[in-house]
C-alpha cells in the first residue's frame, strides 16, 4: 500500500497526476472517501496527467462524464446507487475494459468492482485540508 498526505487541493491534483503516469488506459479506479474529501480534485489531476484539457466536474448529476485525453476516462458517481438495478442503469458494466473508470462513492457499488482495480480511500489528516490517501493496487507512484 501507498500512503501520501496532501495538505491541499493542489497536491491532492499532483497526486492523480502522478498516478496517471502509471496508468495502461483500461484500469478501474474505485475512490472511497466522504463528502468534502477531494474525489473530484484527485479527478481533475488524473484527467490532466492524461492530457484532458476539459473541466472536470463531479458527475452527481450525470453520474458519468466522459473526458478524452491520452485515454479516455469515464468519471463515474455511484453515491445514489443503492441497488444492483441502479448499477445496472447507469451502464456501469458496459464501460469496463473501455478506457480509464474513476468511481467516486466506490462503497456503494463494493460488490461490483472488477478483482484488481487501484482503490484509493482519502481521509482527513490533522488539519482542516490535510488528506490521507491510502492506495492499492499499483507499485509506485
């Protein structure tokens, strides 16, 4: 496991950038973390290391936006996905194996994602915009 600390939303953008590097464009990225945590911003950095120029939003209302870069990544929000019917609707599964999956509210869809996938729970840290990111599944970073 990877553990790093941001103490900003700039840094939490560093990170996903800096994990973008690693990344062969058909991994599935399960966030974990409540609200306020900096899913959003982590996505934002990611999608930039992949040279997605787009804004990045969070997809609450859409729950998938879709960004083109070096791959394409696909910006999933599961925090209304409380059944495997409402997985089923957002086409979650079609998806797979397509490009770059980031799932924000991944506990809530904990029993579908694919064996493999980098998971990456964020936590607060001592202060107000310190985070803890805990990541599995790749080897460096």
């Amino acid at each position: 496991m990877i553990r790093l600390i941001s103490n900003s939303a700039e840094e939490t953008e560093k990170i996903g950038e800096r994990l973008a590097r690693e990344l062969k464009g058909t991994e599935v990225i399960a966030l974990f973390g409540g609200l306020g945590m900096g899913k959003t911003a982590f996505t934002r950095g990611l999608s930039r290391g992949l040279g997605i120029q787009d804004g990045v939003s969070s997809p609450t209302f859409a729950l998938v936006n879709e960004y083109k870069g070096r791959f394409t990544v696909y910006h999933f929000d599961m925090y209304r996905v409380k059944s495997w019917d409402d997985l089923y609707s957002t086409g979650f599964f079609d998806y797979l194996d397509s490009g770059v999956l980031v799932i924000e509210w991944s506990e809530n869809i904990e029993g579908a994602l694919p064996e493999g996938c980098i998971r990456i729970s964020i936590t607060g840290g001592e202060h107000e915009n310190q985070r803890i990111f805990e990541i599995e599944g790749v080897e460096k970073l």
